[in-house]
C-alpha cells in the first residue's frame, strides 16, 4: 500500500510543476495604396477640316486621327489633361488669332472621364482603371490667318495623379 501513496504523491508533484500556458499575439497589417501610372501612348495626328474652309486644324477630321493613352489605377485619381500648346509650325504662321483646344474621351471602364473642345487644362476623377484607353484630340483653330503649307504639331500632357483616400 505504500507505493501506491508514493505514487500517487509522485504524479501530483508532476501536475503541480507543469509549464504556465503562453499566449502569442498575432498581428495583421495591411497598406491601402491608391496608384495610378501612364503604361504608354499613341500620338494623334493633325489634318484640314474642309468644311472650315481651311481654318482649322484638327485630329478629328481625317486623315487626322486621335491621340491614346493607357492608363491603369487603383483606387482613387484623377486624370489631368493640359491645354494644348503648338510646338511647330509651317514658315510664315501667322498665330496672332488662334485658339488651342483640347477633347478627349474615356474608353470601356474609363468611359465616364470625357470633355469636349476646351482650351483649358482640366481634371477628372477615375476609380480602379485596368489599362484603360483615353482617346486625345487637338484642334488649332485660326479663323483670321489659316494655315500655310507645311508641317505643324501641338502637344498636350496627360497625368494621373493619386488621391489621399481609396
């Protein structure tokens, strides 16, 4: 009867010298980014609209054709669309009565973003884009002086700027 009480007495000495339970925390962090890049471009291309008896030049009349650019976003942005400056000329131009301007239009998730012919930069905003397409055009108009024969270009910058919140 002995060992059994030794026994005993061993295994509740056992039990009373067992390891305290641990814990662990476990911690979850996560980033919301908005993001917006230009993945590339197509430049457009400037023609004479014949019904305006040569006095303007634009990329919606053909030959002319639309300038793109590939955006892709996440989150919050805005596109920025600049006014339109000439960066060429034919000899002889006379620009004392021109007007720049500037459209373009959102394609498939991006159809929402549009402006029709403004000689002003503007701004729009866009949620999550996944490479989506926006048509530029340019129009100079010179209803005083038209335009002599020769090469002329315009230049418009398009950016996407993220927002602070998604």
């Amino acid at each position: 009867m002995r060992v059994l009480v030794l026994r005993a007495f061993g295994v509740l000495a056992i039990l009373s010298f067992a390891a305290p339970a641990t814990a662990e925390d476990v911690f979850f962090d996560g980033d919301v980014l908005t993001s917006c890049s230009i993945e590339g471009h197509t430049n457009g291309a400037l023609a004479i609209d014949i019904t305006s008896g040569g006095t303007i030049l634009t990329s919606t009349t053909p030959p002319g054709s639309a300038g793109t650019v590939t955006i892709r976003a996440t989150g919050s942005n805005f596109i920025n669309v600049s006014a339109p400056t000439r960066t060429a000329q034919a000899a002889g131009y006379n620009a004392a009565s021109e007007v720049l301007e500037v459209s373009y239009q959102g394609v498939g998730t991006l159809s929402s973003v549009s402006q029709t012919f403004t000689n002003v930069g503007t701004s729009k905003p866009a949620t999550t884009l996944l490479a989506a397409i926006l048509n530029v055009n340019n129009r100079i108009t010179n209803t005083a002086n038209g335009f002599p024969l020769g090469t002329y270009q315009t230049k418009t910058t398009v950016t996407c700027t993220p927002t602070a919140q998604f």
